[in-house]
C-alpha cells in the first residue's frame, strides 16, 4: 500500500547485477528499476530485456542526463568504483555499493566523502549481514550464548575461475578481495574487535593448468589474524574450488563454539547404492546460497531512503576489508606478518 | 514494470490469513492487498493495521457491494468454506482457497462447480506444492531417480491445542484434516497414485489434561494406506506435539530411498555444555518451516490470474484429500480397513 | 587376567556365525570358540578355517558326542531352533539363540521349558539391546526425557533378497519375522508396553523381477501397532531395498521427540561435483551398523554364564516378537486388524 | 586360539593407561597386561585394583627386575619418554609410546636408536591412524578421491586444563604437543608433505581466571602451515575449550573437499522444547572419540610383536610431530614464521 516508490538504476548488467535486478523487480513491491548501465551492448540488452527495463544506457553520465531516478546500485568491476561512487553521489543518488569498496584506502575515502558531502546514504552489499542464519548467529553471539569469542574461522571457496581482471594484483586485489571481502567482513563483526595483524600463506594449484599466467596470481589463500582483543581468527580462500559454493563460519568462545552454514543445501537427502553412499544437494552458487541475504539486503537499502535511515552496513564495514585485504598481500609479497598501522 | 495489479481481498484475519497478507503485500508486487473480511472486529481491526488495509468489512457481501476486487483469499474455519466459495465464485471472483476444501465431497463439488460456472481460478492452498525442497524432489521422483516409489510415509506434527471448531469431530474433520491435508495431498502426488483404502489408529494422550473433553478426540492418529498401484504409506499426526513444527516425508522406491526435509531449522550449532550436547534450532511453526512455499503459491495464484493460466493445485487435489479424511475417520470409528470408493 | 573360560560351540556357519566367531575369537579374551557345527561341508570349513576352529562336526549331536563345552550359539534357520535348543538345553548348555525365537509360540515355549528345566541360561540375538546409541536412548525414555511415550516408528530395510526358506511363509514367517524381529523387539521395550493388536499392509514389488514366485511373498510390508498403554506404532519392511541396511527408531512422547540411529554411516562427507552433491557413506550392512552390538550381547551372554546371572533379553521377549509376526501374519492374509489376544 | 601371549607391562597409571589397560584386558584375546608401573602408590592401587593387576611397581627398573613380559606401554610425562623408553629398549622390551615422542629431537633420536639396536619394535601412540574413519579417508584420499591435495584443517580442542607441567614450556612444550601432537601428525599424514614453514599465533583467554601464572601459557592456538607441496594447513588449538572433546579434519584438494569426524557423538536426535532446539550428543572426551581407534592401535601393536612385523606409525612420525612444535613454538615466540630446517 506504499504510495512512496524508490526509482534504482544498477550500474553493470552482469551476473551480480541480476541478482539485484530480481529482487527489485520480484520481491520488493515499493521499488522500481527503471534504469540500467552497461557500457556491453550485448549485455545490456540481454538483463534489461530480462527484466523488462526500459531505459537502457552506456554510462553513469549519460544516465544521469536521461533520466530521473532515487539510486544507484554499483555492481561494475571494482575499479571502477570510486569513479562511480563520486559521481552519483555529486548527482545526490543514495548509493548500494557492491564489495569490496575499492582498490584502496583512498579510493574508500573519496566515496565516502563524496556520500557525505552530498547527503545520499551508501550501503556495502555485505549481504551475508542480512542472511537470517548469519543475522541469528550474531545476536545470539552478542547475547553472550558462547561467552567471549576467542577464535573465529570463516571460509569462502568459490567454484569458477575469476575474470582475469580479478586475477590480477594490478587490476583488483586477487581472490582475497574479489571473493573473501565477506569473510574479511564477518570475521570483524562477529569477533567484535578490529584485525591488529595479519599472516598469509597462498598457493598456486591450478593456475597452470587453466592458462593464467598472471604474476603472483594464486588460488589458495590461508590468512592467519590476531585482532586487537587478542582474539585469534582464520579466513581461507580457494577459487575455482570446482566443488561448489562453500561458505561456513566456526567460532570458539569462552563458554562455547557456533557453526554458522553447512556444506549441505537443499534438506533432500537419497540413497540409491550403497557403494556410493547418501547424497545430498550442495550450494552450487552464491545467488543459491544467500537468496534471503540479497532479497533482504536491498530491501534494507529502500527502506533506509524511505524512512530517512543510515544504512547498517557502510563505508566504515567496506574500508575496514579492504584494509584488511592490503595488509594480507603485502604479508604474502614480504613473507611476514603485517600490522594493519602499516597500511589503516 | 508490470502494470496489471491484481487486486486481493482477505476473507478471515487469523493467522493464515496474516502470512497471506505479508506475502501480497511484501513480496509480490503485481498484486495488492485491498480488502480484509472478519467478523471479529477486532481482529479484523489488528490485521488490517499490522499491513495498512483501508477497507475492512464484517462479511464477503458487504465487501462485494463497496469494494472493487478480482479474487479472494478464503482462510476461514473449514465449514464456511463451501457458502463463501459460491458467493465469491458467483461474485466473478478468482478464488484462493486455504485446506482443507471443505467439510464432506459434496461442498467440494459445490464450489468446484461454481468456480467453473463462473469461469474463476480456483487454487487450494498447498503450499508444499510450492516448496523448493518439495517441488525438487517431486521432479526428482518423477524422473526415476529412486524408481517406482513402494512405500512413503509423510508426518505433520503441530505444536498447539488447535481452535475447539477443529477439535470437534462436527464441525471439522479433526487433526486429520486440519493438520494432516499437506500429508494426504503429499503422498498422493509424490506416490502417483490414488488411495485404495486405509486404515487409522488413533490415540488421546493430552486431551484430558489440556481440558478436552470432546467426543472421538485424538491426539495422535496413525494413517496406514494402499494405493491403487499397490504402494503403501502413512501419515502420522501428532497435535499438540508440542515440541515444534515437524513435517517431513521418506519414500523408498524400487531403486533407492528419498528423505524430504529435517528436523534441524537454521543451520546454527552450537554446543556450550558436554553434558547437554549440541544444539541446533527447530522450525518452530508452519509459517517458518514454509515461508517460501506461502510466498510462491500467492505468486503462483497472481500469475495465473494475470496470464490465465489454470493455477496447478486446484479441485481435484482438495477433494482427494477430504476423501482421504473421511475414509479414514470412518476407519478408526469402525476399527477396520476402508476403501476409498466406500466414501468417494 | 580372568582364568575361567567358557568354551562355545557355534550351530550353523554362515553369515551372522562369522559375525559371533569374530567376537568370540577376537573381543572376548575370557571366551573360547571350540567348535563349529554346520551339515554343509564347504560352509562349515571355510568359516572354521577363518577363525581357527579345529573341532568340526555336521551336527550337534556329533559334536555333543566328541566335544566338550559350556555353551551354544544357535545361528542356524529358524525352523530348527526348537529341536536344536531343546537338545542343547537337555545337555546342559547354555543357549544364545539367533531371533527369530522359533516359528510359532508352541516352539518358543518348548524350548524356554527345555532351559528352565535343565537350568541353563537362554539368551536371544536381539543385539539392538546392546548398541550404544540403542541403550542409550531406552535409558533416556525410562529417565522420562521425552515423556511417555505415544507413538513409535520403527524401520529395518535390509539390502539383499532373503534365502528361500525365509521367503516362504511355511518355511518360516516371512520377512516380518527374519528381518523385523529386532523392530518387534525393540517398540515393545521402548513403548514400555505390549501390543494390543495390529493391522499390516503388504506388497510385492520386486519378486517377479527376481524369480521369486512364492505364494504370499511380500518384500513391503507396513505395521500399524496398538499397544495395550494406548500408544501407537509402526514398522516398516523392506526386502531387498538394495539401497543398504537401514535400521532406524523414530519415538514421540509426551513432551519431546527422539531420533535413534541414522542413514549415515562413517562421518566422512566427501564433495567433488556440485551437480552431484555433498557424499557420506551408508550402512552397508547388519554386521557394520550395529558392530559394537554384537560384540556387546556376546560378552554379555558370556559374563552371565561366568558369574550366574540371568540375561537381560531371553524367552518373554523372543515370544513376544513372535507373538507379534503371528498376528501381523494373519492380518494381511485376513485383510484385518488381529487382536494379539487371538494368537498368544 | 592364538596360544601366544604378549605380555605387557604399563607405564604409568593414569588416564591413558588405563585407557590401554582396557584395551589389552577386555578386547586382545592374545595379550596379557602383566604388570602396572607408576610412583604414585595410590594411582598405582586404583589402576591395578580395576583391571586385577597383581604385579606393580613403583618403577620401570624395579619391574625389570621382577617380573617377566614382553613389552612397555609407556603413558607417563614427556619428560620421562627418553630415559624410559631408552632403558625399556636396553632391555628387550617392546615399546608402544604415548605422544608426544619426546621435548626434543635429540630425546626422540636417543629413544629411536637404542631401539635399533636393540631389535625391538617402537609404535607412537597415534590411534587417529588406527580410526575406522581417518583410516578409510586416507585410503580415499591416497585413491585420488578429492585429487592433489592443496589445504588441510585439523582441530583439536580438548575439555579441560591440563596438568601444570603440560602447560609449562619448559617441562613440556605446551598445548601444541601435549594436545595437537594428532594434528601434526594427521596433516602430514593426509597431505602426503612435510611441513617446510610454520607461523603460529596463540592467546591466552582464560589462564588468569584458572589459576594459571606460568610465562607463555596460552590456551588458543592457530597454526599457518606451508607444505614442502606447497600446499597449506592450519591447526588449531583450544585447552581448555570447555565444550567438550572436538578432533575434526576438512581437506580440499584439486578435485573436491572432505570432512573427517563431526562435533556430534551418538546418533541421537531429541527435541523437548522448541524454543531450545534439537540436541544431539557431543564427544565428551578423547576415550569416547577414539575408542576404536585405541582398541585398534593396541591390537596392532601386539600383532606386530607376535608376527615380527614393524608397526606401522613410528618413529619417524612421531620426530616428525616434535619437530612440528618446536618450529611452531619458536614462530609464536619470536613472532616470525620459522622453517623447519631451522628446528630439524
């Protein structure tokens, strides 16, 4: 019965951004996508016609230009994003920023600022916030349920290889940015406390084999953190892990220990020869795994410009990965531990 | 973008009536929650608050002659069923009809007949139909994977006392058809089959003690079924269990066995005592348990409207499973086996 | 450092013999496995040969005659445990006999006489009584964990098609006898509660297929249970699943539900395709799921005969599974529910 | 059958011993515990009590030179392997030990070669080899299963504070070996690599509220490890965690992931209150956890014995294991990684 409508316009047209797109166009009643930028006009067409939207453009500006709408949604390749984020918040759009923020710490200040400067809220596409079992989790950990956390463990493994852009330090910040900015997230929020240091080890299985030749590229990645309440906390990262989408958290407190997700997906499960044993469904892909996460996350973006709400989850979530994400290169590139000072 | 909206009228302002409601007005945006029908002012005054319903009425005549509508959703108690299905078929209304149907075979028919004659949708409210762990595994079943299904065995175990009306074997069918008609729809689609015949036995454990003093009160019935392809099943009803909201199904097939759904509800566990072992939430209630499968079918009721498409869960379905039911009753009120063409 | 030992003699040499002798000869240091008895020459010396048996004979009265010992284990078909129990018993051996008990409650009687008379103890295989998990659990109903019990189901899928003689109801009970003793077993002592009458459901899916052409053969099979406390119960048979063994207890109380055992056999959970899904192994077998059980009831019959206790599962129970299969029997064939009353 | 019998004689007579004891008394037909060796005249009485020991000795020499038998079980403190399991070699004796090997490699050099010289068998007390479940994954793994493995996770956390000269580094090396002395093992195990590169950080989270002064205690720790393969593994470490006893193992390798062991124990679901959840059991303790495995090792080691045969966990791997904490010690020390050519 909401009179009020959101007018969004996604920035990319991709994979992510239909993720987006669904939710805006099937879930969310007192929003409109009205608008969609991409500078491909083979993709373009493909996810406006998807979507049945309209207004179809090959850049921000000339968006901007054509067209009256409430906000952005940025789901372009990350270096793009500072660009981006200044010049829609200069044109006064409340911005969802997908992750990881930026290249740097610069590049997340500028953002910041420019959202500031203008009055227009920005939200991180940290979806895994908004995911009913990780918002659960979280409250029980801040109720006390396992006493004091003491060391955390989150995973992200994904199935596919990168795009070669996000293969590459000079592009992006590799997988540690690309795929485990929810991790660096997570860790943070539920151990409740900041990263003091941190020590990574990676490896390169199967560059190789599947033609990247890209400097210093890798595919495994083990990030050892202490944080600055001595807590301990571990992220690993592996893509292309080929054997699904793999995303789980354990965390150890004082009282006691938490698993957050399961390998398993669907709650089928069928035997049908018992040499091979039980079978049942894993996440194949993120959009499967965190469907309520992406859903409620926007949801959460529209509410906030309608009611005139700061977004939980902003600029200070998304520099904080990255910061995270630099020091861990740099301890892989000099083989020792990093302190965030050096980099924060 | 579309810009069809069907209008949607509520007929009861319970608690079915309210996840209807949230669904209409949260999640599907080509549809509009327009009109709320309840005697119980109250009631119906809470209702329409909670989701900001600006006509209220105490009757569906009432609301046919102020308010402009294309279809009603009919979640009052199961004896009003057959008069407000006619009046709304009658009225050109499309027709979303929560379980059971109606009280016998006849009232089935009536509003069958009705809706046909009116050239109305009618969609009974299965919304196991609409799960995506049911609906996978239908398919699943359908194309072989575990062979010709031989015996399958569906549970519905509700926490709470249900209302007196559907405790009383006069004015409903009792929990076998209050709280078992998903099961009886269940077993009758995934098994592919109609039932032969079946036999109940019941048992009255809790009724004494919470104050029941109905006659044929049952607590606990257990349903064992032939089908007419020589399957066999069985439901089993527990309410109150109180222990939480349970349904789940196995069905083993000449090739291998299925188990659909679990006790376990979010994927959190967590264990702070050895003495008292891990823990992990239960679905607490219906609603949780099938919060997609209530958002799909009203979408799946809107589309169909939309496109004139007939809806997939309709007459049929609902009168098989009030056969189902009333065989059954027949069978524990007589200690013995009942065929189905007994009652159909 | 115990200097008794008891020297046993296995009747019959095949599958679940092979399970004893394992426990005799490689668990049990104060047990002595002296002797094998089996008419088929090549059965009796390939399972003497595999655990070392020097002392073979084709009968028991052979071996009576040449050997000397304190004990039987009488694992040979059912038709024959009266006469073989009743001759042990009249020479002085204590009796561990393979369920089911006998064919009709005339044999279970004469050889329960046969013991007391002869004042030798007889213990019945229901090896469910010693698993962990099985013990467990009753333990944990008795403490009033769940509450009184109201409805039980109980489940034993076995992989492989039955010899001939346990297929045929003259040469044996069927199914529900030579793989659902256990069940019948196993709902009584956790109900708490003897069966007041049942009603069964039969199916013959898979004989044609295999050649089996046997009158009254039936490879499903659902009991529906009354017990004389009012609960409910439920047994489901399937013969041969092919899927695997499968032996599961599902029990609902007054105040709570318990789950014993599970689908899943070693905790190894293996993914390597996400279209395939997430792999754990099954029971493959009886001797596999419940290992520790077999060796748990051997011991236990064991340290009976050496300090002069009674074992904890003997005659009362292995009649009354019989007495269970007698009624569910007849009820199929009459196509009613039997009162146990008509049959005990 | 077997006439021959191992004679052993137990070192120490606490926890493990008996642990052992149990083992070689209730489930090794050809064994004999013979003899019990511990300082502590009470624990000694205890130990001997249960298990009807009658021969018991303050000190291995004093057993030596009263009491005839074949092999040493040495349980007793680290800082007591060297010398004992020097002198049980000297004279003839069989040794199975406990982990860890010993403090230093020098200690483990010593132990190893004067059982070479001496021709008797020396087993390291690694039952996870001998775990029906660690046992069959590493054939699965060696069989290509989940193909090259590139990262592997092993915890270990144990319930409860260790004695005060586990905790301290000089009289041992803390939790790393006295706890995870099994995940050391078990990565270099399953990873088919030794280690080439550690890096550790520890916390101590709950020392001061139990008492514990000593310099460098720590109850968290979390081991980064490179492989001589490149691939990487983490151990982590929590003592005491308090929850219960956790030991669990998760693998990727180029083709697919695996899970080794769970959090859940026996195979018990019970719901009494739904707003508490379901609760399965936890391992409780270590004994729980492995008890096949410690029944196993045990048997293997007498059968190595009996057939001349050298076992097959030795000291290779337990040097392995030492070298392991040494380095991992030194990284958290000195706040660097350390390699191992540094240590080894």
């Amino acid at each position: 019965m909401n009179s009020k409508v959101t007018r969004v316009c996604i920035l990319g047209a991709g994979r992510v951004a239909k993720v987006h797109a669904n939710s805006l166009t099937n879930y969310i009643p007192n929003a409109s996508l009205v608008a969609l930028v991409d500078p491909v006009e083979e993709t373009l067409a493909a996810t406006a016609d998807q979507f049945g939207v309209d207004q179809r453009f090959s850049s921000l500006q000339e968006c901007l230009d054509h067209c009256d709408f409430d906000a952005v949604v940025i789901t372009t390749p990350t270096f793009t994003h500072q660009p981006l984020g200044v010049t829609a918040a200069t044109a006064g759009k409340h911005i969802f920023l997908e992750k990881p923020m930026a290249l740097n710490l610069e590049d997340c200040d500028a953002i910041t600022n420019a959202a500031r400067k203008n009055g227009v809220f920005l939200q991180l596409g940290f979806m895994r916030r908004f995911d009913p079992e990780f918002v659960a989790a979280a409250e029980r950990i801040q109720n006390g349920e396992i006493g004091q956390p003491m060391l955390i463990k989150s995973l992200t493994h994904g199935p596919g290889l990168p795009p070669a852009w996000a293969r590459d330090l000079k592009t992006s910040n590799g997988n540690l940015a690309e795929v485990n900015s929810h991790d660096w997230d997570c860790v943070r929020w539920l151990m409740g406390s900041n990263y003091e240091r941190v020590y990574v080890e990676v490896a390169n299985f199967k560059g190789k084999s599947r033609g990247v030749e890209t400097a210093n590229f890798y595919d495994n990645a083990l990030v050892n953190i202490r944080f600055e309440n001595c807590g301990l906390g571990s992220i690993s990262s592996i893509c292309p892990c080929d054997y699904g989408y793999d995303a789980r958290v354990e965390i150890v407190g004082e009282k006691g220990i938490m698993q957050i997700g399961e390998l398993k997906g669907q709650a089928i499960l069928v035997c049908t020869n018992r040499d091979q044993g039980l079978i049942s469904p894993i996440y194949r892909t993120w959009p499967s795994r965190f469907e309520w996460g992406y859903i409620r996350e926007m949801k959460h973006f529209v509410e906030c410009i309608q009611t005139g709400t700061e977004p939980k989850v902003g600029a200070s979530e998304g520099k904080w990965a990255v910061a995270g994400v630099l020091a861990a290169t740099r301890s892989f590139l000099e083989e020792r531990p990093v302190y965030l000072k050096e980099v924060y």
